[in-house]
C-alpha cells in the first residue's frame, strides 16, 4: 500500500485526539511531535517537515480551532489542507502547443523506468484523444531503441529511430519534422540517462533542448529511492529546468518521501505518477486525492475515474437485469473478475475506500494468487457448466480441478461460495422488491 507506514500512523495520531472533547495547546504539540517523527521516519525532507509542522501548529493552536465543537477534525482538517498544499495544490496538467505538434522530452537517470513511461504516457495520451510519436534518442544504452520499439508495439504507437549512429540532437530533430508530416500531435522523446549526474549527460540534454525547444521537459524518477529522487529532481532542474516530475514506483513506496518532497524542495509539480508495471498504470497526480488516501479518508473520485474507465455502462445495465432474474452465471462472474482486474490491484483498490485503507482492515490479506485460481477453475468448465453449475457432478469436479491446475476441493470451495453469493443477492432484491411495496423484509433466521 502507498505510504502504509506513514497513514497507519498519522490515522492512530489523529483518532487520539479526535477521542478528546477538548483540546489543549499541550495536546497539538504532542501530536505534531508525532507528526514529525512520522514524516521524517518516512523519508520525507526534514526543512520540508519543520516547515510543515510549523504551518500546522500555528493554524491548530488557534482560538478557532480549540474551542470548536470538534476540534480534533479540525486539526485534521488543518493537515489535510497542508499536506495537499505541499504535494502542489491542484492537479498540474501538459501544457499542449496552440500549435501542434507539443514537444516532451522525458529525462532522468538511468533505472528510473524512463522508456518505459515513453509508453505508458503515449497510451494515456491516446485515451485522450492525442496521436502520440516516440523517438528513439538513446543510443548508449544497449537495446534501449529496441525496448521502446516494443513498448511502442504494445500501446500502438509508432516509433521513429535512426539507429544508435547518430546523435541525440539530430535524432530528435528528424523525429519532430517526421511526426509534424506524420500528423502526429505529440512527440515523446526518450532521452538518454547515466547511472548519476555528470557534466556529459547535462551538457548532452541541454544541447536536445536548444535544438528542439520541447514544450515540456518532464524528470522520470524513481520514488522507492527517496531523498536521492528529491536531490536528482533538484539538479535536473538546476541544470536543465524541467517543467515536471514524472514519479514510477509509487506503488511500491510504502514510505512516500519522495512524493512530499520533491514539489517542495524542486518546486516543480509531480505531473503523473507510475502505480504498476503495465503500460496503463500511469496515473495523473491529484495532491487532494492523495493527501485524501493518506489520512484515510478514501479517494472516491479516482475509484469512481477507474470504473467508469474499465466497466462498460451497458453490461452493467444487463448484469443488473440477470441479478434481478436470478441469471446470474459463472459466465457473468468471470467477466466481473476481468474487469475488476483491469481496475489494477485490490489493495489500491481498498486503498481509495474511505476507512478501508487503515487499520480497519489492515489485517485483511488481499492473496492475488486466489483471484488466478478461481479464474483457472471457471475457464476449465465447459460453456454449459458455466451457465449451470448444478449439472457439474464428482466426475465434472475431478476434471475442472485437473484442468484448472487446482483440487477438489477448491472447485468445491468456489462452487459453494457462488451458490451463497447467489442467494444474498435474491435477498437484496427481495429487500429491494418489499421496499418499493412498503411491506417488510423479514431476515431468514
């Protein structure tokens, strides 16, 4: 889970001193003392955490806050506001040329998974509606053309390369003049990147800039390496001036120091941030969202953004029917399950949950693998089998389970649990039926 470490214990902080009536100016200070040793125990930058601690406490000891009704939400409230503020305030978007095509050139250090978001920002970019080009403009890096050429494949977007003969300057040049032919509205250039920051590599990347004048020049950093990804944002910016940060990894960063950082100490907006390995985990970067998940209180609007983007209006109007009319099939489940999947994995799932990313159910293990076994045992049922499960006897049962890599019992297991899931939902339609008659529901036990 993002920034586990840090929620879990900002949350404990936070619902100490929601339990008081009152608050004392004695009480904030202890908190914030708690707040800091969280910030700092999460690899967040210490000016970054004096400096936020300070804003908070000035604003909580206030006579407006203390001798409020609920003055422990306010304080949180008050952490809330600052925390969103030092992620950047609102969402910081692309800036498209008024006259296409918009330039990005995406710099950084080697490892940061840079080529790779070439892909994963072109695939975004197409949702929108763009017509997105990748250059090939690192030559050094052994296979690197070749990696964006599959990435490009992957998404669907096209690759323009000339080899690693050439220079940098020239590659992006030609690459701009053919996607402006192509009719290409966006040029993504990947650009080369050196194990750690030196004269050549800044000298090289100021040289693409001057000859391309990219619109945008976006740092790919990786944010599993904490304070060493706020330092680099900083010298790629002194350097070179970037426009935004690109965070990969985030969902691999439990701590999170990076993402509170480096707005602060860069002053450069995070612009997207990578929350997976596929080519469609780059997400758009919401300060509000994410200060929203780390105190808590969910992220329903980008919950709600997910399954509006993977679930097709129309199948959910016609599974709503087959609940209804007791239709509902092994068919219809294992679409749930692919579509779920594409959702990204349940644990960010929970995660944008009011509550539910806590400690409420901090204990709740989320096994992927589970997911993989019960779609192997409904793939190995035979298309009437899946429409109706009654007819599947021992014999079927050996079958699926051998089909499915699986036991027995698992088949059994599942079989089970989809009858029981079956009849709750005739419950809730009988609930919703009684309801809309003005009878009452009466519970089966």
């Amino acid at each position: 889970m993002v920034f586990e470490g840090l929620a879990e214990k900002l949350q404990n902080t936070f619902k100490k001193l929601k339990s008081k009536g009152k608050l004392t100016e004695k009480d904030v200070s202890e908190a914030m003392r708690e707040v800091k040793l969280a910030l700092l125990e999460a690899d967040v930058n210490f000016k970054v955490v004096k400096d936020f601690v300070r804003k908070v406490k000035e604003r909580a000891v206030g006579s407006d806050v203390l001798e409020s009704l609920t003055p422990g939400q306010q304080v949180v409230k008050i952490v809330n506001d600052e925390l969103t503020d030092l992620m950047g305030k609102t969402e910081s978007k692309i800036t498209f040329a008024s006259k296409p095509p918009t330039v990005i050139m995406l710099v950084g250090l080697q490892g940061a998974g840079k080529t790779t978001t070439c892909g994963k920002l072109a695939s975004l970019l197409k949702k929108q509606g763009k017509k997105p080009l990748l250059v090939a403009g690192d030559i050094y890096r052994p296979a690197a053309i070749k990696q964006l050429q599959v990435v490009g494949g992957q998404v669907d977007v096209p690759v323009f390369t000339m080899g690693d003969k050439q220079s940098p300057v020239d590659i992006a040049k030609a690459g701009i003049e053919f996607g402006d032919n192509q009719g290409n509205d966006v040029i993504l250039i990947d650009t080369a990147g050196r194990l750690h920051i030196d004269e050549e590599l800044m000298g090289e990347l100021q040289n693409v800039k001057r000859n391309t004048k990219p619109h945008e020049i976006l740092l790919v950093v990786d944010s599993m390496t904490g304070q060493d990804a706020v330092n680099v944002a900083q010298h790629f910016n002194d350097s070179l001036g970037i426009d935004g940060v690109i965070l990969t990894k985030l969902d691999g960063d439990t701590r999170g120091g990076a993402a509170l950082s480096v707005r602060s100490v860069a002053q450069k907006p995070i612009k997207f941030v990578g929350m997976g390995e596929k080519l469609t985990d780059l997400e758009p970067f919401h300060p509000d969202r994410m200060a929203s998940r780390i105190l808590g209180m969910g992220d329903v609007l980008s919950l709600i953004e997910k399954a509006q983007a993977n679930y097709d209006a129309e199948k959910a109007r016609e599974l709503e029917s087959k609940i209804r009319k007791q239709q509902f099939t092994f068919e219809d489940f294992l679409e749930q399950l692919e579509q779920m999947k594409n959702m990204g994995p349940i644990s960010q799932i929970l995660d944008m949950i009011p509550g539910a990313g806590g400690k409420q159910l901090k204990n709740l293990q989320v096994d992927e693998k589970e997911l993989i076994h019960i779609e192997a045992i409904i793939q190995s049922m035979t298309k009437e089998e899946r429409q109706n499960p009654s007819i599947i006897n021992g014999s079927r049962r050996k079958r699926i389970a051998i089909g499915s890599g699986t036991s027995v019992q698992k088949v059994n297991r599942l079989i089970k649990q989809f009858e029981q899931t079956k009849k709750m939902m005739k419950q809730f339609t009988d609930m919703d039926k009684m309801g809309k008659k003005g009878g009452k529901f009466k519970l089966p036990f």
